[in-house]
C-alpha cells in the first residue's frame, strides 16, 4: 500500500497560520511608497522627540549678527529675520505638527465614529438629527470652518487641534455610518441579533472591529489634511504662537524675504511637503493592504 501521508502535496505551514493582520502586514510590506513614508514619518517623529540633543542652538535664541544668513557649516539651513537657526526651528516645529495632525484626528475618531455608529445602527430619529447635523458641517468649507472656531476659541496650538479635530468629525461620522449600513445587514450580525445579543454588543463586537480598516485608512489621510491645516492657521496666526517654532509661523515669516533670503520659506515648506506626503503614501498603502480583494 502507498502511505498517503508520503504523497499528500505539501502545504506551507504559514499560510495555513496566516491571520488577516499578517496577511495586511505582508501587503504593506510589498509596496514600496508606504514603506518609504513610514520611514518618513519615523524620521520626522525621532527628529521632533530628539530635538533638544541634537542640536546646540536654542529654537527661539536671537542674535542680531546672524541675520538672514545663508547656509553654511554653521548654519546649514541658515537664519531667520532674527538670527534663529532654521534648522533648529524646523526640528522644534515637528513637534507642533505632529501633535496637531495625531490629537486633531483623535479628536474627530473619539466624536465621530460613536455618533456615525448610533447613527448607522439605530437609524429612525437618530440616523436623520445626526445625518442632517453632519451635512450642514460638511457644506462650509473645511478650512473655513476651521479658521472660524479656531478665531473664537483664540489663537493657540490647543485650540487650534480642537478647531481641527472637529472640523474633521463629520468625516468619520459619514464614513462610520456608511461603513456600519453596510455590514450591519451581514449574516453573522443577524445571527448575533438572532441568539439575543443586545444592541450595544452587537454594534461593538461584532460591527465595530469590521468597519476599523476603513477607519485606519482615513484617519492616515486625515492626519496629513490635519498638519496642512495647522501650517494655515498658524500662517495666518490662529495657531502655534510666537516665538514658539511652528512651520505655518515659519512660512508667515518667511513671507516678506522671498527674494533676498528664500531658504527661510524652502525649508519649513519642504517639511510640510514631505510630512504630508509620507502620511499620504501610508495610507494608500494602508487601502491596498487592507483590501480583501487583494493578493
């Protein structure tokens, strides 16, 4: 007799094992911009937590005999209208971007998806208050709308992520609702229902951690949305407030001396550039990662 354990095919064990985390993580992996922008993205955030060691300059120090000096060996990014090290500033103003565009879709994520989930599940009355509510924000403009909360809540970094965050909620609460309409119809959550499983399980086991991909992916995108907004409203002075580094403030500076010292705008618009750029590429990679329909 032949053993048919001799002959059986092999199968590789992995694949046997491979969860769906591993499986997006493998996708990710292969594509080649993401990991570019991941690595961005672990540069700027070491370059914003390691600022103060690596760099003997003072961010908001002024020297008067270092006015609008070009880059050399001292300066490599070379000076402000105040005699400030850009690349120090540029280094400082990570930090506020960072924060801006992280706790800004924090923000939005903590409003949005519970309303864009009672929305979704509960549907009758709750579904139209929290539907009309959500379109009204959505027809102003977002920058717009963020400029005005962040000019009456005051000009600072704070207010500015919540001007931001709230801004962004409408976001999630339509992708959140949209997300939840379409699984909540699936058979596991009928069978769920059917077993008697209360509502608020049902909408936090079994329909919240299938509608998580599509949030991931649009909170990276929004993070990027979120740091452009912040560079606008401190450009504009309803952000990070002087001296204090930020790359909007920067920019605003930088205004008045295109000609004669354009470096002062090349640097903290090339950080704005790259930052948004990276979150971008993450998450398009996120999209393809995370799609079922993907190899």
């Amino acid at each position: 007799m032949v053993d048919t354990a001799l002959t059986a095919p092999l199968v590789d064990s992995d694949e046997i094992v491979e969860t769906p985390a591993r499986r997006a993580l493998r996708r990710l992996i292969r594509r080649k911009g993401a990991m570019l922008g991941l690595a961005l993205i672990a540069l700027f955030v070491a370059v914003a937590i390691f600022a103060p060691l690596l760099t003997p300059y003072d961010p908001v120090a002024q020297s008067w005999t270092s006015v609008r000096k070009a880059p050399s060996m001292l300066h490599w990014f070379g000076t402000d209208d105040l005699g400030r090290d850009i690349l120090v500033r540029v280094m400082f103003g990570a930090r506020a971007s960072l924060m801006a565009g992280v706790i800004s879709v924090g923000i939005a994520l903590t409003i949005g998806v519970p309303l864009g989930l009672a929305a979704g599940y509960l549907g009758g009355f709750t579904d139209a208050l929290i539907s009309r509510i959500t379109d009204a924000m959505l027809a102003c403009p977002f920058l717009i709308l963020a400029i005005a909360l962040a000019a009456f809540l005051g000009p600072s970094l704070g207010n500015a992520m919540i001007a931001i965050g709230i801004t962004t909620t409408p976001i999630f609460v339509r992708l959140t609702r949209g997300q939840v309409m379409t699984v909540k119809v699936e058979e596991y959550v009928e069978a769920a229902r059917a077993v008697g499983n209360p509502r608020w399980r049902i909408a936090l086991v079994h329909i919240l951690p299938n509608i998580l991909p599509a949030l991931l992916v649009q909170a990276t995108l929004s993070v990027a949305a979120a740091i452009i907004a912040e560079a606008a409203l401190s450009f504009l002075g309803l952000g990070q407030q002087p001296p204090a580094p930020s790359w909007g403030s920067m920019l605003n500076s930088a205004q008045r001396f295109l000609v004669n010292a354009p470096w002062m705008a090349v640097w903290p618009g090339l950080a704005i550039f790259l930052t948004v750029l990276s979150f971008n590429l993450v998450g398009d990679g996120l999209r393809d990662a995370l799609d079922p329909r993907e190899n």
